[in-house]
C-alpha cells in the first residue's frame, strides 16, 4: 500500500476535528484534563500515542518537526515518531530546536530555551497527578472540581519525613494559575521551572487514558512545595563529560564493569552544538589529544 | 423532503480539506493560546451573513458530533443547508449548543449558553461572534496566554468579567470579522479600558 493510501497526517478528518476541539477547551481550561476519543494508532500504548494524536491533529505541510525521547533525537522512540510523520505527513524534520515549529517530547523540555510560535507537544503515560494516591477516577474527578489537593500535600510531606527532602525528582506536581494541579509528564523537576511563562504553546497528550491538557504561552506554573522545603530544580553535580556545560540536564552513563562512569547532556542536540561551537568537556575526544 | 436547495449551496467549503483545515486549525489554537491576537484565514466562501472567519471555524470544529445554534439574522435558509452539506452539524436550540454563532446581540442573553460542569468544565460552548471590525484596541486582556497585556475590540466588558468570575466553568468566545479572527477563553482577564 503506498503512502498515499492514507489522509495527511494519518488520522482522519473528524478524528481530527475531535481532538482540536479537545484542545481548544485544553488552552481555555489551563491544566485541566479534557477526555477525548483517544484513537489506536499503528504502534503500541507506551510508545507516545496521545502525543502522535495532538501533533497529527496539529500539523500543517509547512511546519518542521522535532521528536525527542529523553532529549535524544536518535533514539528509537523518536526515529520511528519521526519517520512516521514524515512519510504520512510529508513534514520537514530537523533535530536542531531552534529551527523546529512542532516538537514532540517523551520526558525532557530542550535545553535551548523556545520561542513564541513554537510548539511542544508532551507524550504522557499517567495524566492524573492523583492517581497513585487514590486510584478511582470518579473521586480524583471530584478532587480537582473542589480543588481538594491536601493529599498531594501529604504525599510530599511524607516524602520529607521519610528522606528528609522532597524526594520526587520526575512527574513533580505543579499548579497551573493557582487552580488546577497537574502532572507534568515524567519529565525531571530539573525542568519544571521551564513550564512556566514560556513563550511556546504546551500540549500535553495522554493516548491509552484518553487525556489532553495544555499551557496557553506566559501561564504560572508553580511547584508544589513547603515554605521551610522549598522546591529546588536538582541535577546531577557535574558538568558534561563531551560539552563541558555546567547548566544542562545530565545522563549518567556506566562505561565498563569496574564502576566508572561519565556523565552527557540528555539534549543531544543541545550537546552537539556545544561541541560544533568548540566546547570540550573531560572526556572529549579533542581533550585527551591535548592531554 | 425539503425543497432542491440552491447549486451554491454546495460550493464555498475547503477545496483541500485536510491541508486546509489543519492551516486554520493552527489559527485557531494560535488565537485561542494568545488571546487578543489577530489570526487571517481563507479557504471558506459561506452564504451571507456569514464571514469567511466564521465559516472556517465551523469547517474546521463543527461536525455530525457537534450541535450548532444559529442566532439571530445568522439563522437563513441558505446558512442551515451549507452547514448541512459541509459540517452536517445538527442545529439545536441555544441551550443545548457545542457552538454558537451570530452577532453579540443576536447571542443575548448569553447566560443560556452551556457553561460546562464542575467536574466537566471543558463541556461548556464555543461562541463564534461575528462583528463589524476587529481591532487590537479597546478593553484589556490579562491571564494564560498574555505576556504583559492584549487589548481586544469586545462588543462589551461586563459579560466577560462575569464568565470569568465563573471559572473553571465559562464559555470561550472567537471574534470573527471578515477574514480575521481573534478568541478569549474563559481563563482571560478582562479589565475595562
């Protein structure tokens, strides 16, 4: 069957229709959950269905497209996102994120800070920040209506009693313009401080829970914290082994069986770029030559 | 059966329906992520009184899923069969409406509109309201979506103060005016010039 077989962007247009009128009362409804009829797509629930279905639904033949997982964009995650929508929707894709109009996001907001008219749309396996902590979907339903949040409050404090810290360090909760607690995708609390007041539209897709949320551009965004354990945006204490950058978000990889290890920027991009404008970290290539 | 209709009935939709529609769509999320922004679309030739930013936004949101309310000089003979040809939305009465359209007056008292519930805010209308112009002037828009400050050209400030009193429940407005559109959510401050 050839490609042509299948309608732009691979979803058909009402399913389209469907999810742009959920994300319309997504932006209108800041980190509120809308339910839409989350459709089965050609790879399996895990792989980043809900994101593939808001960046089919958005998607135009003019845009260039970025697919991360983990901020690498050579994963297989991402290569396959990636080539999917190349072949159905024709796109550009590109892997620098200054260039890119649509990214797709498993788990890491790029390092390189967005800009207005981008957007960013999140894969999300668990949507509702609640649901650990009180599994039925009709009570954590009527939590977020009464803004009955103190159970989250209690889970962080329970944190801080057990490790003496807030011990979350991904899917940290947050407020959304002091109403509505979301989940913001299990990307590490190192970048929430990124979701708030940023100048791209987010999107946040949920394909196997049938979710779709979002952040119109400025929104606040605020941590859940303690006024005596105030939120802190924590990475690991190094600088990259291949750039040399201080402020980037770290992958900690183990190089042989006697415990040694070196540490890389999860944004490839990011770290490719570094190196492109002469950065040398401890363990570049160039480093030990001069060595 | 109802009388042959009209041959230009049947023209006047989106020539490339999927290309097109995801160009307006863009538009829309555009407007609806930054109120008080103007957004320019084409591609919709719909039956007077309608504009052609009105008629890409029912091309592009409604269809047989969606009830749609036509008010006022809105309501002709020609609007009903184009939308039934191109969207085959249902036409309801206001208070069952997904959308609304036609001018701010013709829309009163827009207290009958679904404001949503509270464990179900997102079930509320989408008022799509045609006005003469369309500006970046006039009352001034705080909240998601604005960096600093938007002004917009609203009919009135006093029934978007109080839809946003209401919130998370409301219902979200697109401004339409030949071909520019502009939208504010419920999420937006609205403060009189």
């Amino acid at each position: 069957m050839s490609d042509d077989a299948y309608n732009f962007a691979y979803l058909d247009e009402q399913t389209k229709r469907m999810i742009r009128r959920a994300l319309l009362k997504a932006l209108a409804i800041p980190g509120y959950q809308v339910p839409f009829a989350s459709r089965e797509m050609p790879m399996p629930y895990g792989w980043g269905t809900g994101g593939v279905q808001v960046t089919a639904a958005c998607l135009t033949p003019d845009d260039v497209l970025k697919v991360i997982d983990q901020g690498a964009d050579d994963t297989t995650n991402a290569v396959s996102i990636r080539r999917f929508f190349q072949r159905t929707a024709g796109v550009a894709t590109t892997e620098s994120t200054a260039e890119a109009t649509v990214i797709q996001t498993r788990h890491r907001i790029p390092e390189t800070p967005l800009t207005e008219g981008q957007i960013l749309v999140y894969q999300v396996p668990i949507p509702e920040p609640l649901r650990f902590l009180e599994p039925r979907e009709t009570e954590t339903r009527k939590m977020h209506e009464l803004e009955e949040y103190g159970l989250m409050h209690v889970k962080l404090y329970e944190d801080i009693a057990r490790h003496g810290e807030i011990a979350t360090a991904y899917a940290y909760p947050v407020k959304v313009e002091g109403r509505y607690v979301m989940d913001p995708s299990p990307i590490p609390k190192f970048d929430n401080p990124k979701l708030s007041d940023n100048p791209a539209i987010q999107l946040f897709g949920a394909g196997r829970e049938s979710r779709i949320y979002a952040l119109p551009p400025y929104t606040q965004v605020v941590s859940l914290d303690f006024e005596d354990h105030p939120f802190r945006a924590s990475k690991a204490d190094h600088a990259c082994d291949l750039c040399g950058a201080a402020e980037s978000y770290l992958d900690e990889v183990i190089t042989d069986d006697a415990g040694s290890r070196m540490f890389v920027c999860s944004d490839t991009d990011f770290c490719t770029g570094r190196q492109a404008a002469g950065h040398r970290g401890r363990l570049s290539p160039l480093s030990k030559e001069i060595a | 059966m109802t009388a042959p209709q009209d041959a230009s009935v049947l023209s006047g939709g989106f020539v490339e329906p999927a290309v097109q529609s995801a160009h307006a769509f863009r538009a829309l999320l555009a407007a609806m992520a930054r109120p008080g922004t103007m957004q320019t679309v084409t591609g919709a030739q719909p039956p007077a009184p309608l504009s052609v930013a009105a008629g890409v936004a029912l091309l592009t949101l409604a269809d047989p899923t969606v009830p749609v309310h036509l008010a006022g000089a809105a309501d002709t003979e020609a609007v009903r069969a184009w939308i039934a040809f191109h969207c085959g939305a249902p036409l309801v009465a206001a208070e069952s409406a997904a959308i609304a359209l036609g001018t701010w007056d013709a829309l009163q008292p827009v207290s009958r509109f679904s404001m949503g519930l509270p464990d179900y805010p997102d079930r509320s209308a989408t008022l799509i309201v045609e006005l003469p112009a369309l500006t970046a002037s006039g009352a001034h828009l705080r909240g998601p979506g604005i960096r600093d400050r938007a002004e917009l050209s609203l009919p009135e400030t006093a029934a978007f103060i109080a839809n946003r009193a209401r919130f998370p429940l409301g219902f979200d407005c697109l401004f339409t005016s030949g071909s520019t559109l502009a939208a504010l959510p419920r999420s937006t401050i609205v403060e009189n010039a």
